[in-house]
C-alpha cells in the first residue's frame, strides 16, 4: 500500500504525542486537515455514526492505515460516555466500551473525540498500552482508573499522555457536574471556577485527569495543552460547532517486542 502523506499544505494531519514513549510505543492524534469528508465533517472525519458520508469515512480511515504503516486496522469502538475497558485481544467490529488494553504487539487501540478527551496510557517496558475515551461523565465515573487495572504493573510504572479536548475557558458546566466530581473526591473543586453566569462554573477536563491518575500513582502526565474548541483550523468540537461535526482519532500502538 502506498504512503500517505502526513502533512499537507495547510499542516499536520497526525500530531505525535508528545512523550517519552518506550521503544516500539507510536501514539498520537488525527486533525480534521487533509481528508474526503464534505463540510460541516471537512475533511479527515473517522467516525461513522455522525451523519457523514459513509464512503468518505471509509476513504479517510484507509489513508489513515496508509498514512502511518499501521500494521492492522484499528480496534474502533462503539463509545457510550462508560467505563468499560476492552481487551487484551480485542474484537474488531466495534465493541460497546469507552476504553480498550493491550498486552499484543500490532494491535492499534482508538478512541474518538471532538471535545472529550483521551487518556493513553504506556507502561514504563512498552508491553502493555492503553487508551481511554474520557469526557467529564466517563472521568467522574472512573474510566481512567478502570483501564488502570487492567494493567499487571502498578501506577507508578505507568506513564500517560493527554490529548486535545475543551479547555477550562470553553467548558461551562453545571453545578450537578461540579458535584459529581466532588462529591467522591472534594478536592476537585480546584478544577472548577465559577463562571458570569449563575450556577455555572468553568472545568477543567485536564486538571481533572491528572488529579485521578495521580491518585493511581501515575505522576509521569504528558499533554493537556491543545483545546478543541479554540484551535478550529486542526480539531473538531462538539460544543462550537453545535453538535454537527466530525471526530478526531486518539491511536497507540505497539510496533515490536
């Protein structure tokens, strides 16, 4: 199969994540630049179920396989906002789950996000990687400590990267939100500063994350810089563009042994 290119005129249609990954560990995440998809899913959309041309997402998931070598098709799954974690030798027809672990080389793990973020996780020895879909209802309900325990190591053996997502200036919540974090771990009010309007209060879906992978003894936490909804031109977003949008890739994957 030939290669397709990474960049294009315009930029990168893959940002690799940027951590110290062990040797054989590729991680990353697709922008919107580059792809078949007609607007409002202009133009490298991956996701099939939100009203996109079915042959368009089929030609972008193709150039995605060409693009970085993969060596096998990712393992989409059908995301529900939960906590179930798939794997280790995932089915690929699109299990219900919101997260999904390996231990085999040359399986590709995904997540899709147009504003929820994703959590990838790599032991310190590149044998286990995992990914998580995590938006604030998967974070509160414990997505990102579920995949924990799916790995043999313990957290402190464990790195983790954060891809793009809202950031705390776009994610105006309610007050039941704010609640739904703190009222397990009430230190997470840190995380949430009132907003103009009453009863509202801007989240932190980073800051978030890495309070909950820190209390998993993860302290190595990568990313967590790039907002979705500010940055129009590389990532899709859910809440700017009123629902009717495409949806990026979140990959890991193990090369070799």
């Amino acid at each position: 199969m030939s290669r397709i290119p990474i960049e294009t005129p315009e930029g990168s249609r893959f940002i690799e994540a940027t951590w110290p990954a062990p040797s054989g560990v590729r991680a990353g995440v697709t922008t919107r630049l580059g792809g078949h998809s007609r607007p409002p899913y202009d133009a490298f959309n991956l996701a099939r179920h939100v009203g996109d041309d079915s042959s368009a997402v089929a030609a972008n998931r193709d150039d995605l396989i060409a693009m970085l070598d993969l060596p096998e098709a990712p393992r989409w799954l059908s995301q529900v906002h939960g906590t179930k974690v798939l794997g280790p030798d995932l089915p690929a027809d699109g299990p219900e789950g919101d997260a999904a672990y390996t231990d085999q080389p040359g399986r590709v793990l995904a997540v899709l996000t147009a504003d929820c973020l994703s959590v990838t996780l790599a032991s310190h020895d590149g044998r286990e990687i995992a990914v998580a879909h995590a938006g604030w209802r998967g974070l509160a309900a414990g997505v990102i400590e579920r995949t924990v325990d799916r790995f043999s190591v313990a957290g402190d053996e464990l790195m983790a990267w954060l891809g793009p997502a809202i950031g705390p200036a776009h994610f105006e919540v309610g007050e039941e939100v704010r609640e739904a974090f703190m009222r397990e771990h009430p230190a997470d009010a840190s995380a949430f500063r009132t907003a103009a309007a009453p009863g509202k209060y801007h989240a932190d879906l980073f800051a978030l994350a890495r309070a909950r992978l820190r209390r998993q003894g993860i302290t190595r936490v990568y990313g967590g810089e790039r907002d979705t909804v500010a940055q129009a031109d590389l990532f899709y977003s859910y809440r700017r563009d009123q629902g009717e949008t495409g949806r990026m890739a979140t990959l890991v994957w193990r090369e070799h042994d």
